[in-house]
C-alpha cells in the first residue's frame, strides 16, 4: 500500500465506502447464558459475517483500485490482486466473479439500503420524495470517501470494461425505483395533467421519471466528482430533484401497497430510451454539459410528442 497516496486508504479502515461499518466488541462484555467465564477463542468463533465479508471486500477493491493505478488494467490480474490483499485467489472469487466487479464493493449493499428506504416509505409521502431519498443511499455510499471515488471515476472513464460494470450497476436502481413508481401511479392526476381522457401509459411515465430520478443523481455526481469530490454535494442533488419534482411529481399517489405493485415493465433497463405502448421507445439527446433543467425539458417532449 502506497501511504502517500489518498486515494487508497488502509485496507483495514472499516470506513472504505461509507457503508455497514464492523460491528466492535460486544458492549459491557458481559458472558451471555450464565456462563461466568467464556473463552476468547468461543467469542472470536463467533464472528459478525455479513461485516467481516463487507470488511474483505473492501479490502480486495482498495488493492484492485492501487494496482489498476499503477500498473493498469489490463496488465493487472485476479492472482496479484488476492496477493497484494493477503489472500488467497480463491478467496478472491467468494466476493468477487472477475477483476472488473473488485473495485465496486458497495454496490449490493447500497441496493439493500435502497430498498429498504422505499419499503418503509411513509403512507402520506409522495412517491417521487420516496424515489429521491431512496436513491440518496447511492450518493452517500460515493461522498462517504471522496478520494477514493475520484480515483474509481477516473478509472471508469479510461477503462471501457470498468465504465460497463457502473452502467449496468445503475441499471439496477433504475429498475428498483420504476417498478416502484409503477406501482404509484395515478392515472386521474396523469389524464388532468395532459387534458386527456388516456393521459400517459403507467410503465411509459413511471420509467421515465426513475430514468429521470438517477439521471439528475448521475448528473450532480459527475459534477462532484469532476470538482474532485469537493462541494455541499447534498444540497446540490435537492436543487436536482427540485427539478425533477417540477416535471413529473403530479403522477403518483401515495399509500399504495407493495402487494398491488405490479411486475417491472419489459424494457426497464437503464439503456437511456423509454419503453412506452406496444413497445415504442422515446429517446432524448442532450450534452452531458447541459443544465439539468434543459434535460427534464427536453425528456418531456420528448414524451408529449411520442
């Protein structure tokens, strides 16, 4: 491990990622089931799993990213990675299935945490505000160490391989909140929003405004991290969703519940177009420059004139 380098904290700090940190010894250490004396091997048989696979996993993606760093992708492999984290290769693939996935550690996790935040929306709270919260976990997850996702930006966009895997990982969130959003939709808001009897269909506007929801994520996280992590990321991802609210928020009712929601609609992918009647797709194209206000407009008419 290179100290001086920020971008690559120990491989022992618990903190790599900002997510499920290791749990610590139990409180008061007191001997559960009466036993007045417990051993300390007993106690360390019994280790917290889920935060020790979460502790290996960081530690494999903190070498993988110092390797690809220094010597590169492609002349970087699975052995010298295992090697470099004190492990064996195959304990490399128990946590990872191929070099490329390493050096997202969080990414499940984040998934989980995700979830869980739709789950326990609050029946009175606007779906969209739920969606937004929901995708704030994947912020956190990145803003929690700056450095280290500078470093991990800045490989995604040299290496094709690695800017495949963060695409196909936003794909999931994306996926999570339309099925979400589709299982809010309020068809009587959408027919008096747009003056007509029919309005929009419920998988067209529901995965346009996740599409829309990560895109305005996507959007302040590239800006953040082009600034080098530097900046009040939060307050800049609530001016984001502020718009987002502004073009879509009038579709969704809340308090629907998670048995009625229906399957993700056919096409829910992530890939950037909108799966609308009978399998048409809507596309929009913007500069990835452009103000985020300019792309919320341009998505929905997008929609109006599909």
């Amino acid at each position: 491990m290179n100290p001086a380098n920020p971008a690559f904290p120990p491989r022992a700090d618990p903190g790599w990622g900002g997510l499920l940190d290791p749990g610590g010894p139990p409180a008061g250490g007191g001997a559960p089931c009466n036993v007045p004396h417990m051993s300390q091997s007993v106690r360390s048989a019994r280790p917290n799993v889920p935060s020790q696979r979460l502790k290996m996993r960081r530690e494999l993606a903190a070498a993988a990213m110092e390797l690809f760093a220094t010597k590169g992708y492609e002349e970087t492999t699975v052995d010298e990675i295992a090697a470099a984290a004190g492990v064996a290769r195959r304990t490399f693939f128990r946590h990872f299935r191929s070099k490329e996935e390493a050096i997202f550690p969080d990414h499940d996790d984040t998934l989980e945490r995700a979830r869980a935040v739709l789950d326990a929306a609050p029946a009175h709270e606007n779906p969209l505000d739920t969606v937004c919260r929901g995708i704030k976990e994947v912020m956190r997850m990145y803003a929690a160490s700056p450095a280290v996702s500078v470093e991990r930006y800045r490989l995604t966009r040299e290496v094709p391989t690695l800017r495949e895997r963060e695409i196909a990982s936003v794909a999931r969130y994306e996926r999570l909140f339309t099925r979400y959003l589709l299982g809010h939709f309020d068809e009587s808001a959408v027919a008096h929003r747009d003056g007509e009897e029919d309005g929009l269909d419920e998988p067209l506007l529901a995965e346009v405004a996740a599409s829309a929801v990560v895109t305005a994520h996507n959007h302040v996280l590239r800006r953040w991290l082009r600034a080098g992590g530097q900046g009040d990321v939060e307050a800049q991802l609530d001016r984001a969703f502020a718009t987002v609210r502004r073009t879509f928020g009038t579709g969704f009712v809340a308090g629907r519940a998670a048995a009625d929601l229906p399957a993700a609609p056919a096409g829910a992918n992530g890939t950037g177009g909108a799966a609308g009647r009978e399998g048409e797709v809507v596309v929009t194209v913007a500069r990835t420059d452009a103000p985020l206000d300019q792309v919320m407009r341009a998505i929905e008419e997008a929609l109006r004139r599909g």
